[in-house]
C-alpha cells in the first residue's frame, strides 16, 4: 500500500469512526441538527487535509528520489575513486617486490578492477534511473476523496431537508 492510499484510508476510517460515533452516543444524550452539522464540518476538514497530506506525501516521494540518486551517485564515485587510488598503490608497490608478491598483487589489483566494474555498472544504472510519474496515482486519490466528499455532501443534505 503506497503512502497516499495509506493516508486515504487513514482519513476515510476517521471519518466512518466519526459517523459511528455520533451514532451510537445517541444512547447518552439527544444528537441534534447543530451535533451533525458540526461533524459534517469536521469531515469536510478532514477530506481537505487528506488531498493536502496527499500532495504532500508525492513531493516528498519525488524529493526522496531526487536525494536518493544524488546521494547514491556520489557514494559510488567516492567508492570509485577510492578504488583508483588502492590500485596506483598497489602498481606502485609492485615495482618494489620480487615475483611472487607481484603475483598476488597482480591478483588484488585484478579483483579491484573487476570490483570497480561492479561499482560502475551500479553508476550507471542509478544515473540512468527515470523518474516515475506520481501523477495517475494523485489524481485516483483525488478522485476517492472526492467521492468521499460527495458522500458528506449528501450527509449534509438529508440533515438540512429536516
């Protein structure tokens, strides 16, 4: 369940719970039109900060995409770099050793190159990453509130037709 349904459904079940309520507290006082309009008005408030929540809940979705990369993408040109240099270090200590230890280095400077692959592969891919469109998604929650709000409407007619 993404975060925008999560907060819907959140909103929604904040408002059947209110409706229950109000219903069955009928049991220790009188409701009166004033009792429903009130949580009428709460309702409508409640639908207003769920599209708000909604909203805010996709930019900071994209902001985290946005984070994500730039963070991920340094991260891998530091390991890169980091790579670069255990190599030059390595190919300078091979000048200064006998055959067998060449050997090894050799080895070490290999795994590091294949590693530095890997690192770039990943590079790539995260550069490459495209953006995903929230905008279907919004616009779908926007249209479950505004059923919601179409309920409430109705709510608040049947209250003011008595």
């Amino acid at each position: 369940m993404t975060a925008m349904n999560f907060v819907l459904l959140k909103q929604y079940s904040l408002l059947l719970s209110a409706f229950i309520i109000l219903a069955f507290s009928g049991c220790n006082r009188e409701i009166t039109k004033q009792d429903m309009q009130d949580q009428i008005q709460e309702a409508r408030a409640e639908t207003q900060e769920a599209k708000e929540e909604t909203r805010e809940a996709i930019e900071m979705r994209e902001a985290y995409y946005e984070d994500y990369r730039e963070s991920k993408t340094d991260e891998l040109k530091d390991k890169n770099k980091d790579i670069d240099k255990r190599i030059r270090d390595l190919k300078k200590t091979a000048k200064d050793v006998n055959e067998d230890a060449k050997s090894d280095i050799e080895s070490a400077i290999a795994e590091l190159k294949e590693e530095q692959e890997d690192v770039n592969d990943r590079l790539r891919e995260i550069q490459t990453m495209t953006k995903e469109d929230w905008s279907v998604s919004y616009e779908e929650v926007n249209e479950a509130i505004t059923r919601i709000e179409e309920e409430i409407d109705r709510v608040a007619e049947s209250i003011s037709e008595n």
